[in-house]
C-alpha cells in the first residue's frame, strides 16, 4: 500500500471512529445510525476502507451487541451503496 492510500484510508478510519463514539456516547438517536452510515459510505475512501477491513471489524465487534449494531449499519450502507453505484464500487 502507498502512502497516499495509506493516509487516505487512515482518515476514513477516523471518521469511522468518531461515528462510533459518537454512538456509544448517545448523541446519534435512535433510527439515526442507518442514516449516518450511509453518510459515511458515501464516500469512496470509507467504502475502500471497509472494503479492505471492514470483516476485521466485525470480527472486533463479536460479543459486544452495540459494537455488532454498528458494524451492521456500516456493512448495510457499503452493501447499499454498491448497489446503487455498481461502477464506482
């Protein structure tokens, strides 16, 4: 992997990152997360980013039922978005 990929999948996980508190501290209601993972997903660094290691998170999140939630919705938004947009993805 370069650099520049590197650094670019590296803010994709930040941004990832900061949802995920931002979830477990309470401040995405509930019926939000489906609508900020598809934000998230809307972009094409987040879908590579999870492309690439979005099965490693998942296996993180096994057993903890609000980590599995959210690894969900990411993994519905990607899988949503790849739909939408077959030749981006």
């Amino acid at each position: 992997m370069d650099v520049q990929e590197y650094m670019q999948l590296l803010k994709a996980n930040q941004l990832i990152c900061t949802l995920s508190l931002r979830e477990r501290l309470g401040f995405v209601r509930d019926g939000q997360l489906p609508f900020f993972a598809s934000m998230v997903m809307n972009s094409d660094v987040c879908r590579r980013y999870w492309a690439r290691f979005g099965d490693l998170r998942a296996q993180e999140a096994e057993g903890d039922e609000r980590a599995e939630r959210f690894t969900d919705a990411l993994n519905r938004a990607a899988h949503a978005h790849s739909h939408e947009h077959p030749a981006a993805a």
